[in-house]
C-alpha cells in the first residue's frame, strides 16, 4: 500500500470566486483513517481555510455527509485505505446550494422535517404511572425508521429532490412514519396532510436511491411506498364516512 | 429575540448548481429508472394492440387476417419485440420493487421478501399458463 493519496477537494470560497474550483492535497494514508480524519488532517496541518462540518466522528451525528468519488457519503464512516491508489475526489452534498466548500445549505430540509411533526402526538394526555407501554412487536414496527440521523445523503442520492426542490423527501416522509406507525401516537391524520400532496409521497417516483444511500438501513423508499396505500385508504375513509368514524 | 427569523430560499452568495438535462445518464441506477418509467409507454401499446386483436377477432374472418396481415408488417414486428422487451423490463423490475413496498405478515410475522417475490413470480407463471391453456386449447 502507498504511503500517500491524494484527495481532490471542491473549494467554493464566494469572496474570491463565483464558481467551485477543485483542490488537490496529498496527505498520508493510514489504514484506520476514515475521509474525516484526512480532512481534519488538512485542515490542522495543510490548509486551515477548508471549510467543512462534522461533529461525532462515529455515524451517530450526521453532519460528515459529502459525495465521495460521486457517491453520498458519511466521510467519517468512509475509510481512505477503500480508495487507495486514489485520488479520491470530494465535493458537497448534491442537491442543495453550497455555502463554502463542503459546507451545504440544510435550511429547507430542516423546514420540511418540522412539518411533517416528528414528535408524538397525544390528543389527550393521560397521566400515567411510569411509562408508556409497548410490547417488542409495537416497537418493531417503527424501530428501523428511527435509525434516521438526517445526515440528508438520502435529498443528496434522490434525483427527484434535485429536479422539484418542493418535494419534502425521503428522510422526512420515513421520520413521519416513524411516529405514525408508533403505537403510541395519535397524530396520523395531522401528517397526512402534509405528506398526501403532489410535494409529498405522490413526487416520489420510486428510483430507490435514498435506500441504498442510507447508512442506517433506513430504507426510506420502503417507507413511502409503504405510506401510499395508507393515505389513499384514509383519503377515501375522509371522504366516504361521517366524520364520527374516521 | 422578537424578531422571527425566516428562512430565505435563496442567497447571492450560495452556490446552487444546475441540474444537466442528462442527469439519468449519471448513474446506472437513474438509467434503469428512467427506462422503467419510459416502459410504461410501450405497456399501453401493448394494451392497444391486445384491444385492436380482440376487436379484430370479433368482427370476423376478413377482419381477423387484416390484422394478421397489418401484425406481419415489419415495422409492426420490429415494434412489437421492442414492446415486449420493456414490458419483461418492466414487470420484472416492478416485481423487483413489491417486496418493498408490501409488507404483509402472518401471525405476526412479517413474511420475507424473498416469499413475496417468489409468490409474484408464481402468480405471473400460473397466469400464464391459465392463458396459454385457454388459448391452445
């Protein structure tokens, strides 16, 4: 194995320039070194100027997300030695502007994550001693979709998003799941109306892309073909029955 | 703070690139999507062309051999294979997806995908066949 490898960076720094430009830095290659670690390499020793977010170093924040050699990538769960010779090339996220280098805007992902309510709702709050119950069965049924840690490599994979900036994407749609199927929440039907729109799960064309970015085996697309069956059998229920049996 | 923050769309200084009109040629995977899509056209030929053969057929003879006739047109043919070409493409591809979409369980139990699949392929097998059998009889 070489002792180097070169990773080819997108720089996008406004002040100096109003298009991204590619940097290449040679940095050590180390057999334990994730993407993350080379980054922080250059940027403790290199080049202090790169600009890029992350936080737990351990897939837990989800703020490492970067395309990698073209792919949407977690860098700290990404190793160097899997490119080795290189170069490796590095840009931001796809499908969101950028703010500098690596550094994307999340804004409207985070507006479309507090829409869709990902809380539990309780439309009358009894009070309980101790906690909520819930049997292994009830948990199973929403635990893979609270796996998400919107790090947004799933917006980033789904060409979709890029072309309709309005759809609300897979991370939220799996995230509303996640409360409507918990067997503890009441506050579907609040969702349904968010996610049962053109922007909501009917965008979603089923390319399956977002599933096989995921690295918590969220599998989103699952998720939202699995909600279309239901929001067509409630849109129907809310149009067929009186309002006392929906 | 009393001032509501909003979030803007849009600045000045954010960099938003432009998608290209050749994006499904990008990835393999957006290709094979883009085909699937693009199969449902030839599905709906396909549904014309079994409804012209039905109609064809319950006008008669001289109605029935015109259509055989117009089926033996080479560019009828060449069409014709094209079309069924996706419509495989697009039943696989679909059968592919239903695992995914469908989650059904059995006392409890969810039933593994590879059964919901294997039953897709089973019922399009049986199908098949019900057809073959009514038609060769």
């Amino acid at each position: 194995m070489a002792d180097r490898i070169t990773l080819q960076v997108t720089r996008y720094l406004p002040e100096e320039s109003a298009r991204p430009t590619s940097q290449d830095y040679e940095i050590p290659l180390r057999k334990d070194w994730s993407i993350l670690d080379g980054l922080n390499h250059i940027k403790d020793h290199v080049d202090g100027t790169l600009s890029y977010r992350w936080s737990c170093r351990m897939g837990i924040c989800g703020s490492c997300g970067m395309t990698v050699n073209g792919e949407p990538k977690l860098a700290c769960a990404t190793f160097l030695a899997d490119y080795a010779p290189g170069p490796v090339r590095i840009e931001p996220l796809n499908n969101f502007p950028v703010v500098r280098d690596l550094v994307v805007e999340i804004g409207d992902f985070l507006e479309k994550l507090s829409a869709v309510k990902p809380w539990i709702i309780r439309e009358d709050e009894e009070p309980v001693e101790g906690e909520y119950l819930q049997t292994p069965t009830e948990l199973a049924e929403y635990k893979q979709f609270s796996m998400c840690i919107n790090c947004m490599l799933c917006y980033s994979a789904c060409p979709v998003y890029g072309l309709e900036p309005g759809f609300i994407g897979p991370a939220a749609i799996a995230l509303a799941q996640r409360y409507n199927l918990d067997s503890r929440d009441r506050g579907s039907h609040e969702r349904l109306d968010v996610l049962s729109t053109d922007e909501g799960i009917w965008d979603c064309t089923f390319v399956g892309e977002c599933t096989r970015a995921c690295p918590k085996h969220v599998d989103p697309a699952g998720a939202i073909q699995r909600y279309k069956p239901t929001a067509v059998a409630e849109t129907l229920k809310a149009f067929l029955l009186p309002r006392g049996k929906r | 703070m009393s001032e509501q923050v909003e979030h803007v769309d849009f600045y000045a200084r954010w960099y938003k690139p432009r998608i290209s009109r050749l994006w499904w040629l990008r990835r393999r995977s957006y290709l094979v999507f883009v085909l699937r899509e693009l199969s449902s056209v030839f599905v709906a030929w396909f549904v014309v062309f079994l409804l012209l053969l039905v109609r064809a057929v319950s006008q008669g003879d001289r109605e029935y051999q015109r259509f055989l006739d117009l089926s033996a047109n080479p560019w009828m043919l060449a069409l014709n294979v094209i079309t069924l070409f996706f419509v495989v493409f697009h039943t696989v591809t679909w059968f592919d997806a239903a695992p995914r979409a469908m989650v059904v369980r059995l006392r409890g139990r969810r039933v593994p995908a590879r059964i919901v699949l294997l039953l897709h392929y089973a019922a399009w097998v049986l199908l098949t066949g019900i057809t073959a059998w009514i038609i060769l009889d």
